[in-house]
C-alpha cells in the first residue's frame, strides 16, 4: 500500500504543478492580450476626430481646430495680449481653439445656463496686429483671448 501512496502522492504533485505552470502561462497570455488591446484602443482613439466643442450656424468647431477670423470682431484688450494698447481682431488672424467658454459677462443682465456654448478660449499666433484706431501695426508673441465663433472659421 505504501508504494500506491507514494506513486499517487507523486501523481498529485504533477497535477499541481501542471495546473501552476497553466495558471501563469494564461496570466502571461492575459497580460499580452491586454497590452494588445490597450494599444489598438489608443490608435483607434488617435484616429478619431475629437468630439465637436462648439455647433453653431452649420459650422462645428473643435478643441485643437486651427481657426482664423473671417469678419472683423472687435478689438483685444491690454490684459488679453499684455500689451499697452487695444489691437483690432480683424479677419486673417490665426490662432488654435483652447476650449469653449459660457458667456459671463455682467454686461448681460441675465444668462441662460441652457444657452449653447458660442465662446472660445483661442491661443493667437504669434503675428502682426493693427492698433486700434490708428496706421500702426505691431507684433505681438502669442496670447489667448475670447471670441465669438460667429467671427470665425475653421482653417483647413
């Protein structure tokens, strides 16, 4: 009886060890399959375009989204550009969509939180401006300030 103990000790022992050996083998297949998955998803996501931030009379705009002024908008402030003067936001200007912003002004008595978003945050390239009321244009370094996307479009 002792040698069928032993021959069925030893049968257990294999078991078990042929079962360790297949639990890290599909922990090790897991893993791979995993980190498979994990790169097509990121390439899948890289290839789509990012989610419209902004719809607004048929156009769509888009965080990143290279955009230029189509129509005079108006002139940026000192605090917007850093520099001394008032610089006119005139069609041609360049800039990138930073992220859509709500209106808060307090010039408007009263703003509907359901209202869509119309406002964005854009980075200016680096380019000349004209100064407000006058013959003079300047170069200014990049800089961020609002508009509204009915003065824009979107620079393909």
């Amino acid at each position: 009886m002792s040698d069928a103990r032993k021959i069925l000790g030893w049968l257990g022992i294999a078991i078990g060890l042929i079962g360790v050996v297949t639990i890290v083998m599909e922990r090790r297949a897991a893993i791979r399959q995993r980190e498979f998955l994990a790169v097509q998803a990121a390439r899948f996501r890289d290839r789509q375009q990012p989610p419209a931030l902004i719809a607004w009379e048929g156009r769509t705009f888009r965080m990143g989204d290279r955009v230029r002024i189509a129509k005079w908008a108006g002139t940026f402030k000192p605090e917007e550009t850093r520099h001394p003067v008032e610089v006119d936001a005139r069609s041609g200007q360049t800039g990138v969509i930073v992220r859509g912003e709500r209106r808060t002004s307090t010039r408007y008595l009263r703003i509907d939180p359901n209202e869509p978003m119309q406002i964005v945050l854009v980075r200016w390239s680096p380019q000349k401006w004209k100064v407000n009321l006058q013959e003079r244009w300047i170069e200014l370094p990049e800089f961020e300030a609002t508009i509204h996307v009915s003065h824009l479009e979107v620079v393909r």
